[in-house]
C-alpha cells in the first residue's frame, strides 16, 4: 500500500460520520440529528409595518383583533395554524400581548373575528404567494380587497390582479366552514369578469385557513 493511499484512507476516516449501533444495525449520527421541517413562523405584529393598503396603524389594529380572538380561544404563543385548500401549509402564529384595556375595546365579536380574519389572511397570502394587498375594494363589489403583484421598485404602479374576500368564525365545525366558503364563493361569482379571486375563511377555535381560488 502506497503512501497516498494509507492517507486518503485515514483522511476518509477523519471525515466519515460516526455511527452508532442499535440491535446490530448502523446508525450514522448525522442522520440521527436531521430535524423534520419545521412550521413557518407568522408573527402578527408585523402587520403594524404596515402593507401596500394597510397603514402602520391599521396593521396593529389587525394585529390586536386577532390576538383577541386566539386567545379567547384560549391559544399560546405558538399555536399552529393550519391552511388547506389551494395551499397546504402549516404557520406557527404569534401575537401582541393582550390586555383589558384592549379586550374592552374589542367587546364586539364579530366585528372583532372579521378584522382579525382580515389580519391573518393578509399575511398568510403574502407568505404562500407573490400577491400582496394594493387596495381596499368599494362596498358592494362582493369582495374586500384587490391584490397585486409584489413590485421590484416603488416606481413601478401596482396592478389590481385578485379579488380577495376573506370571512372569519369564531368558533366552528368543518361543516360551517365548508358552508361560509360555499357562500362566499357566490358573494363574488357577479365580478367574476374583473379577475381571478381568492376566498379565505379563517377560523379561530382549531385554528385553521381555508384557501379556494375562484
């Protein structure tokens, strides 16, 4: 055996990763210390940065609905959110810290789950898409807001290229959410012309999105 062999063999066990045995079979130590992917943070307070059609201030207002609403569900920090529909995905959510004086002001329920259904879905499409909200709809039209494509440069206008309706339940069963989405999906169908549209319904109690593109 030459020289560079002898070296290219104590080099390879230099490098090679160590194993350990269990019932006579080899178990490398790398694979052992592989994590499964982990669930993709959203932290609602960064809604208060604001969007493209949502103000700082209105941001944190969302942001706080929707704090109100997961933990009167009795959530943590760090609850999973699951999405299904058009995507399948899986966000841990994070909030601000919720006080009395914020729960007195957020004392109406379903206005309440309707701006915090709003927060989330916002993010949620930004995340699981190139979309980003541009522009608060006129009532009447079926739908809430315009989406757009993300823009490369802030001299490029934003086009309106989505509707996007969005709905939130407190507290329901699959069946009601399959139900409100049914629903939904004929809220919109008379500006079908204008552009594709995305319908989410975000409820609380699980919690969970549902995603369908019209």
């Amino acid at each position: 055996m030459t020289v560079a062999v002898r070296e290219a063999i104590a080099l390879s066990h230099k490098t090679r990763s160590p194993e350990l045995f269990f019932n006579g079979d080899s178990v490398s130590v790398d694979d052992m210390t592989q994590e499964e992917p982990s669930s993709l943070k959203l932290d609602l307070s960064d809604l208060s940065r604001g969007l493209p059609a949502i103000t700082p201030a209105f941001g944190e207002t969302l942001a706080e609905a929707a704090a109100i609403c997961l933990v009167e569900q009795e959530h943590l920090p760090g609850v999973e959110l699951k999405v299904e529909g058009e995507f399948n995905a899986t966000f841990q959510l994070w909030w601000p810290e919720v006080t009395d004086q914020m729960r007195r002001c957020w004392n109406d329920q379903d206005y309440t789950t309707e701006q915090a259904a709003y927060g989330i879905a916002l993010m949620v499409v930004q995340h699981l898409t190139d979309l980003v909200v541009v522009e608060r709809s006129i009532r009447g039209t079926g739908f809430d807001y315009w989406l757009g494509k993300r823009r490369e440069s802030d001299s490029i206008p934003f086009e309106k290229a989505v509707r996007l309706e969005v709905s939130g339940i407190r507290s329901g069963n699959r069946s009601q959410i399959l139900t409100r989405v049914k629903l939904k999906k004929e809220q919109v169908k008379p500006t079908d012309a204008l552009a594709p549209a995305y319908i989410i319904v975000v409820e609380f109690s699980q919690p969970l999105a549902r995603i369908i593109k019209r």
